[in-house]
C-alpha cells in the first residue's frame, strides 16, 4: 500500500470517527435535553399535587366556616330554631365551643340521610346530660322534624362528646337545636 493510500484511509477513518462522535455527543445532549424535560414534568406535577392540596383545604376551611355559621344561626336565629337551653354547671358558651368542634359529625349524618333522600331537611332538638366530668352519660331526641336513622345518628354522636369539666362539680342539662338543610 503506497502512503498515499494509507494517509486517505487514516482520513477515511478520521472523518468516520468525527462523524461518531458527533452523533454520539447529539446522542448526550438529546438525553441531557430529556431528562431536563422530565425533571420539569416532575416538578409541574409537584407543584399541581401542592395546589389540589391547598385548594382541598380552603375547600375543608370554607364548610367549617359554613358549619359554624349554620351553628350559630340555630343559637341566634329564632325563626330557624329555638336557642340552646342550658341548665347546670357548665355555660352556654362553653356547650356551643364543643358542639361547633363536633358539628361535623352531624353534617356526617345529614350527608348520609341525603344521599338516601335528597330531599331530606329539618332538625333534631337533642336533649343529653353531661356528668360534672364532661362526659355524656344521656342523649336523646327531644324533638325532631326528620327521620328516624338521621335523629339516631345526631344522638348517637352527641353520646361520644366530651366537655369541659364542671368548675361546680355539677351535671349540665342541655336542649341543643340542630337545623338540617341543603347548604
């Protein structure tokens, strides 16, 4: 083989090489390029997961709020239902803070009444005594506008409370109002 022809097949394999190398180092930046894409997917799908969870919490923030408010409505509204009565060691003030804490359990019960009947609304007047040790020894309907099931779930829920101690070591005799209606 004369030089000449070694030198062209050196270039030959030269060119050969340069041509690999160029394609393997567009191979590198096509998967640097991709895993840059995924990376941005992931945190897309990061920040996506943080905002469905802070829209369920607003969501959680805004029926507490409207529980609250229906709450308080049935202490203060006398066309929706008659106030709280209140009779012994514990306050007014005191019985209606436990009950705002627990009023979603009673929404729990209207909300399974409602997907039986859609059309279901009213209330339910509990009436339950509370120990000097805050928990409720009675609880029972003393008046109610809805089914059977739903007045058996809001006293059954009011069974399982527990207040504040009493200061005077007394029971307390509670008649709490429960307006029941579409929101």
């Amino acid at each position: 083989m004369t030089i000449r022809a070694a030198f062209v097949g050196i270039a030959a394999a030269l060119t050969l090489s340069a041509c690999d190398f160029g394609s393997q180092a567009e191979a590198e930046r096509a998967k640097a390029e991709a895993e840059k894409a995924r990376a941005e997917a992931e945190k897309a799908r990061a920040e996506a997961e943080k905002a469905r969870a802070e829209a369920e919490k607003a969501r959680a923030d805004a029926e507490k709020v409207k529980a609250e408010a229906e709450a308080e409505k049935a202490d203060t509204d006398p066309s929706s239902a008659p106030a709280a009565m209140v009779e012994g060691g514990l306050g007014k003030e005191q019985i209606r803070t436990v009950v705002r804490g627990h009023i979603n359990e009673i929404r729990d019960c209207y909300n399974e009444g409602l997907s039986k009947n859609p059309e279901l609304g009213g209330r339910v007047v509990a009436s339950f005594k509370i120990e000097a040790d805050g928990k409720v020894s009675e609880s029972s309907s003393k008046e109610t506008s809805v089914d059977d099931e739903l007045t058996a779930c809001v006293v059954d829920a009011v069974k399982t409370w527990e207040f504040p101690e009493s200061s005077e070591g007394k029971s307390t005799v509670v008649t709490y109002p429960f307006v029941l209606s579409p929101g």
